[in-house]
C-alpha cells in the first residue's frame, strides 16, 4: 500500500466488537500508519459505542469519530464516511471485520490493473467461507442475482458483502448520488457507479458468518426488493 487509505466503519451498537476489530486493524497497518485514516461513522448508538470510539480516538491519532444523533440506517452513516474521508483509496467495512481487513492486499492487483471500485465477494471461485451463512441466506443469492441482471446491475455475484474499495474520484460522483438509507444501499452504489462507466472488479475473499448479523432475512429481503425497483426507475441527475 503505497497510497493513503481511509477505512470507513459503521456503528450501530457496536460496544462489544469495535475495540477488538480497532485493534487488528491498527495491528496490521502498524507499520504504514502514516498512510491510514479510520473513521467510525456512528448510526446513533444506544450503547457505549460511541463513548469507547471517542476515548479510542483520543489514544489514536488516525480514528476519528463521526457521531450522529439519530439512528437513520447503514447507508446513511457509510455515505456520510465516504464523503469526509481523504485517502486515495476509500474503504468501507462492517465493524465485525467478517471479511478480514488483510484481505484488502486481494484489491491491489485489480487497481493497478485499472479497476475503479473493487468489491469483495463470498459467492466467486476462489472465495473461502469459513462458516456458511444458514441455507435460506445461500438460497437467496441466485435470485438476487437474476433480480439484478433484470434491473440493471449484470455481472456481480455477491452486492451485499460489506467490504468495498473506491478510487477517490469515484467518491463524489457515485454517493453524492446515493439517497438510499438502509441496508439496500449497497445496490444503488453499484447501480449508480455502473451507470457512471465505473470499471467494477468482483475479488473471491475469505469471509466468516457473524451469529449476530443486524439483518433480519426475511423483512429486510422485501425491503431489498422493493428498493431495487425504487432505484431502477429513480430518475439520477448524471450530468
């Protein structure tokens, strides 16, 4: 890693995980510090996640805490990170570090190879899943690709992984765009990078379930589906 790298990471009740998680990701850069930016984007946490982020931040001078008051979902708190961060590169991972942060190394090539936006991906050859999602999450994944190659978003396996690299120009363009708020955020930025002629490159990473994942399957699949259909027919300003 030559180049600075902001590293984006969304909060919602996180009291338990965020430590730790700041812990390996300091530990693995420890030796390129100079080069690294980490912003907790907090989505109104009830807890102590904000407390334990702001005293973190007071002991390291490369967090930095981005509070908000209210909880207004993912997407919100992953957007408003991306637009404040600074580094040449912008990732956005979720706090549980599901896909290990050392698997960013797995995006190097594909930038230097001209990639835009690389995304991690758990449904690729290649890929390593350590522990399977249960069998409905896994069930899912083919209709959602079919879903998304009929609404616009052709050749990506895996949308929802919560591990995602940008180019700095990519930044503005795609999330000043971005008005989706929940979880189906995921989407638009790939809608809207795709239809920016962003070059998005898909990595096989290694990835391991989380027991206490914030997704509840089934509400927030029917929440997915009829964000999909929003997206497609929301009329962009791409001038």
């Amino acid at each position: 890693m030559a180049s600075s790298l902001s590293i984006i990471i969304p909060t919602y009740n996180e009291e338990r995980r965020l430590r730790p998680s700041l812990e390996r990701v300091l530990e693995y850069f420890a030796d390129r510090q100079e080069l690294l930016e980490i912003l907790i984007s907090d989505d109104g946490s009830t807890d102590r996640t904000r407390e334990l982020a702001e005293a973190y931040a007071a002991d390291h001078p490369v967090v930095r805490l981005l509070p908000h008051e209210e909880n207004r979902g993912k997407g919100h708190v992953v957007r408003r990170g991306m637009l404040a961060a600074k580094g040449d590169f912008v990732l956005f991972s979720d706090a549980d570090l599901a896909t290990p942060i050392e698997e960013i190394e797995k995006f190097w090539p594909a930038f230097e190879e001209g990639a835009d936006i690389c995304i991690a991906s758990r449904a690729l050859p290649g890929s390593e899943v350590v522990k399977y999602q249960p069998w409905y999450r896994k069930a899912s994944g083919p209709i959602l690709r079919f879903l998304l190659n009929f609404f616009g978003i052709a050749g990506i396996r895996d949308t929802q992984c919560g591990f995602k690299c940008f180019r700095r120009e990519t930044i503005e363009p795609v999330f000043s765009r971005q008005t989706t708020e929940n979880f189906s955020f995921d989407l638009e930025i790939l809608y809207l990078a795709h239809r920016l002629g962003y070059q998005i490159r898909e990595i096989p990473v290694r990835w391991i379930d989380n027991d206490d994942s914030r997704v509840h399957f089934f509400r927030d699949s029917l929440r997915i589906l009829r964000d999909m259909i929003t997206i497609r027919f929301r009329r962009y300003d791409f001038r």
